[in-house]
C-alpha cells in the first residue's frame, strides 16, 4: 500500500510543523500550507497521481479551500479533516478534530478520514 498524501492546511507555524512531523511519522507523504492560496496552488498544480489523499483544515480558514475541493472533479476521493473549535460552524468535513486535541486524537482522524473516503479514479455518478 502506497504512503498517503495530506495537505496540511493551518497558519500557525509552530502548530503546522508538529502535525506536519506527525504525519511524515506515520509514513505519509505532507505538503504544508500557510494559506488557502498556496494549499490551492499546490491542489491545481498536481497531476492526477499526486493529489492529496486528505486534506487536514483550519476550520476558521478553510472553508474557502473546502469549497474548492468539494466543486472539483479531480478531488472526489480526497477526504477533509477540520480542525476546530467548539464554537466553529460546521464546514463540509468527513472528521471534525476539536481543540484542543491530543495528538494521538489527530492521527486516528486521520487514519479515519483515509480509510472512508472513495476510491481515487474517476468519479462515480450514480444512473437515472
């Protein structure tokens, strides 16, 4: 089975480089992103084969990126971890990560997220 990849998306550095070290731990493959627009660049900058498996999001930031992702074709397979506080209205995530969290919560999000969503390939539209 190949090393998954997951865009990390969130704006506090400090915070980014520990969920980030985290992953590659775990054998992922990680991209970090600062901001919507460089997690967007380095989404539609990807051939097929070297999309994110998931994304993880800032849930205050992300929304826009989720948007994104939901709207493109490309991205059917691509399950969405969101970072969260309590207060935070829901996005459009598969898991929903509460702050504060242990890092042990995170990667089992993750690892869910991962085992859930759909096959990559082209998407699959149900008949009429």
């Amino acid at each position: 089975m190949r090393p998954a990849r997951v865009l990390v998306l969130e704006h506090h550095r400090d915070l980014r480089e520990v969920l980030v070290e985290a992953l590659l731990d775990e054998g992922h493959i990680v991209t970090p992103a600062r901001t919507v627009e460089a997690a967007l660049v380095a989404i539609r900058t990807a051939g097929d084969s070297q999309l994110p498996d998931a994304i993880v999001v800032d849930a205050q930031g992300g929304r826009d990126l989720v948007n994104s992702v939901r709207a493109d074709p490309r991205c059917h397979h691509v399950a969405i971890v969101s970072l969260s506080f309590a207060f935070d209205p829901a996005t459009d995530a598969d898991v929903d990560v509460r702050r504060p969290f242990r890092l042990d919560e995170f990667l089992a999000a993750v690892a869910r997220a991962l085992d859930e969503r759909p096959p990559r390939g082209p998407a699959s539209h149900p008949s009429a």
